[in-house]
C-alpha cells in the first residue's frame, strides 16, 4: 500500500501540471474556434494542428529514447552525476546537428506541409522541437529524485505564458493592427498567419521552460561517458522506432487528413482544424494517460525488483482502468456541455469524440501494460507492436480518408490501439506474468459502454438540455456506486478515502 500511496502522490502532482497543460489547450479551443470562426480560421487552425503533429514526430527522434534511458540505469545503481552528463551531453550535440539540418531544408518542408510563402515556420518549430528536447532530460532528473512540485511549477508557469500569448496575437493584436494598420508591429503582424502565431507562442513556452530548469543543467560539463553513452544508446534506440511508431499512431492522422482528402486543399485544411478541435474534448481520457505516464515510469522501474511487483502492478492497473472509465463517462454523458468548448462551425466533428475515447482508453491500457517489455530489456518487442500500430493506422487512413474523412482517422486510431493493447497483454504475459483481474476490469468497461449507450438513447428520445443531463449525472453515479460496491474493503484501506468509507 506505501508504494502505491507513492506513485498516486507524484501522479498527482504530475497531474496538477498535465491538468494545467491539457487546461490551456481548452482554453486554447475556445479561444481559436469562436475567434477564427470562418473558412479561412479552420484553415489556419489546421495549418498549426499539422505543424504540431510535425513537431510531435519530430521531438521522438531528437529524444531516441534517451528519457527512458536515463530511468533505467538511474535505478541500476549507476554514477547518477555520470549518467546525466552522458544523457544530456548526448542530446545536445545531436539536437544542435538535427537542427542545422532541418533549418537547411525549410523550403521543403515548408512545401510538404503547403506553407511555402513561410518557411520560417518551420525554423520556429525547429526551435521549439530543439528546447523541448534538451529540456528532456532535466525534467526527468526531477522525477527520477522525486521532486514532483517543482516540476509541476515549472510546467504551469511556461503554460501560463503561452495562454497569455495566444490571447494576445489572437485578439489584442488583430484589434491593434486594425485600428493601427500602418504601424511597424500591424505589419509585422499582418504578414503572418494565425498558424504561425500560435507556433510563436510555443517558442516563447519553450524558452521559458528551458529557463527555468536552468539549476537542473547549468553544472553539466564534458566529457561523455562513452561507454556508458553506448549502454544509453543501445537501451534507448528502439524507442526510435516505438516513438515514432507511437506518435504515428497520434498525430499522423492530421497530416494525412491534410494529404488523402478528396477535396480542395481548403476544404481539407478546415477539416483537419474541425477534427483537431474535437480532438481536444477527448482530453480527460489523455489527462489521467499523461500523469500516469510520468509518475509510473520511474516507480515500474523502481518496484521491478520486489518480489510482490507484479501483485503491483496489477493493482495499479485495476485502479487505473476505474479511472479511465470515470474519465470516459465524465467526457461522453455530458457531450450536450463539453461541445461549447469549440466554436459553433466546429462542432459538425462531435461524433468523433466517443470514438476517440474509447481509442484512448485502449492506449492507457497499453501503456499500463507496456512495462514487462521496459523492465525485462525487451525494447524491441515493444517496438514491434508499435509499428504493427502504426501500419494499421497508414492503411486503414489511405484506405478510407477519401470517403470517410476524419470519421476514418477517428477509427483507424481506436483500431490501431486496440490491436496494440492485446497484443501487448498476451505477449506480455509470457515474458513477465502479471495477474491481472482481467474479468473485473473487462466487466468496467463493458458497464461504462452500456451506460453511454443508454445516455445516446436517452438523447434520441428528448432534446431537453435539463434532462440529458439529469440522466448523465444519474449514470454516472451508478458507476460510481458500483466501484464502491465491488470495491468497498480495498477501497476502506485506502488513505483519505477510507476514513469516510468505513
């Protein structure tokens, strides 16, 4: 019970600041769908959803693996001033040549992605993608010493800064530049997209970020340990291949979107905006996945040698799907209120959200799952069943977007990480068995499915907004006293909780 009352403590903190995060990108929906409202607002807000994508994919491979690198030889006794040296001297000189070379080919890129009138865009991304990288490492010092807060302040703060530049180029800026129309700033101004203003704002985040972890990388110095760096390297590599296999299975779907569809490349561009504002309503499920991800990581690789560690981690996987399902049901009973985070012209993409959901809960179970292949040294297997992801998600969208359109992006992802998640379940259990609650857990799921279904019908047959959400909130409720009757003596041992259970 110490280890788990452990990873809940740093998953909460690590939640505070992915709430933060996952805050500002509502904040940011709200702000983009009702301010760029018309075609040409859902064409910008697609042209930066598909640079962020960009980004995403690029960020894996100025990382290759070198994160998760650093935690499992941090908690194999390694020289713990050594191996951040080697890890984060590593980072910075390929991130300095990656980046060299991506600035080279701006042109083409910028081409690839229909910006060439700014291929300046994609420097600004190089920059972002260069500090978002060499802030990797210093961030994961933070958690592998456990210092939760910090972290989540770090994190707030450069959100905070992006929030208040994104108003500003938004909407105090278009207001400047029209009543000012002659100034050195509208001009400025005018010459450029709302696309790449919104880039410019993750510049500034970046920076800022990077500032401030500044006592966590201004006492590195040279040399590498190349020894030690060819242990990193040899461990972390084939997260290439799952990174981007991953992030494949993330993001890919906006740029192919931008590229499969059959219609105009505005059209396509709108769409693109449309589906990734959707996108966001799907966050609660991506919130708890996130927070979870950077308070278990180090804790999986830190139990892995107790001899109760799969009792564990089955425990935390039970607790985990419960919360997954609260998340869905959460998002999915009260769409009729969620759907005011995007703009009126955006909302035709609704019916993707419920899709998406269940798409990450699949992924959130996966990477619950994922540990037998990071703590037994099975890296490329777990590389394995990402690129059997990934084709599934290129064939499915090539195959289907010129019909079907984002509705084929929304499926291929749910596809795509279903396939992950039990592959991942049945080849894990012979290299390192866990003993899941398998039939609990499926019989979660299959309640939480069976209450969203009776929530659509009960939309179907009333158009009362007081009365769709009178039903969501007595759903949810069910679900909520079901957990407490199945679980009620675990639940009573459990710290805060268990005093008003019992």
């Amino acid at each position: 019970m110490g280890s788990l009352k452990s990873l809940a403590g740093q998953t909460l903190w690590y939640g505070l600041s992915s709430i933060a995060a996952r805050f500002l990108g509502y904040l940011q929906t709200p702000i983009v769908t009702y301010l760029l409202s018309n075609q040409a607002g859902r064409e910008a807000y697609g042209d930066f959803s598909v640079l962020y994508a960009c980004i995403s994919l690029a960020n894996i491979l100025f990382t290759y693996g070198m994160e998760t690198a650093f935690f499992r030889f941090a908690s194999s006794g390694e020289d713990k001033e050594k191996l951040f040296r080697s890890s984060f001297g590593s980072l910075l000189i390929s991130t300095i040549v990656l980046s060299l070379i991506l600035v080279a080919f701006r042109k083409p890129l910028a081409h690839f992605v229909d910006l060439d009138a700014h291929p300046e865009y994609i420097t600004w991304c190089v920059v972002v993608i260069a500090l978002d990288a060499l802030s990797t490492i210093p961030f994961a010092r933070l958690r592998q010493q456990g210092r939760p807060k910090k972290y989540a302040a770090i994190r707030i703060v450069s959100i905070i800064i992006n929030l208040a530049l994104v108003v500003f180029f938004i909407y105090f800026s278009q207001k400047y530049a029209t009543a000012h129309p002659q100034s050195a700033y509208s001009l400025w101004y005018n010459s450029h997209s709302k696309a790449g203003l919104l880039i410019l704002a993750n510049v500034a985040q970046s920076a800022v970020t990077f500032f401030l972890l500044i006592n966590e990388w201004k006492d590195f110095r040279f040399p590498i340990d190349k020894e030690l760096w060819l242990k990193l390297w040899r461990y972390g590599s084939p997260m290439i291949i799952t990174g981007l296999g991953g992030m494949v299975n993330e993001t890919v779907d906006r740029i192919m979107l931008l590229k499969f569809n059959s219609g105009t490349m505005e059209i396509a561009k709108s769409e693109v905006g449309i589906y990734s504002a959707n996108y966001k309503i799907a966050i609660f499920i991506t919130l708890f996945i996130q927070a979870f991800k950077m308070g278990a990581e180090p804790f999986f690789f830190n139990q892995a040698a107790d001899k109760n560690a799969p009792k564990t981690y089955a425990r935390v996987m039970k607790w985990f799907v419960i919360t997954l399902c609260l998340a869905f049901l959460f998002t999915s009973l009260f769409l009729d209120v969620w759907k005011y985070m995007v703009g009126p012209s955006y909302r035709s993409g609704l019916g993707v959200v419920p899709i998406l959901l269940c798409a990450n809960i699949c992924l959130g179970i996966y990477y619950n799952l994922s540990v037998w292949y990071k703590i037994t040294d099975n890296m490329r297997k777990g590389s394995y069943i990402t690129l059997i992801g990934a084709a599934i998600t290129f064939a499915i969208n090539i195959a289907f977007i010129p019909t079907y359109g984002m509705y084929a992006c929304a499926w291929a992802t749910f596809i795509c990480y279903f396939t992950m998640m039990v592959l991942s379940y049945f080849w894990g259990q012979k290299y390192f068995h866990v003993p899941y609650a398998t039939k609990k857990i499926l019989s979660y799921l299959c309640v939480m499915l069976l209450l969203f279904a009776t929530q659509k019908g009960v939309s179907h047959l009333t158009h009362i907004f007081a009365l769709r959400i009178a039903s969501g909130i007595v759903l949810f409720g069910l679900f909520l006293l079901l957990v407490l009757a199945v679980e009620k003596e675990e639940m009573k041992k459990m710290p805060f909780i268990g005093k008003y259970i019992r």
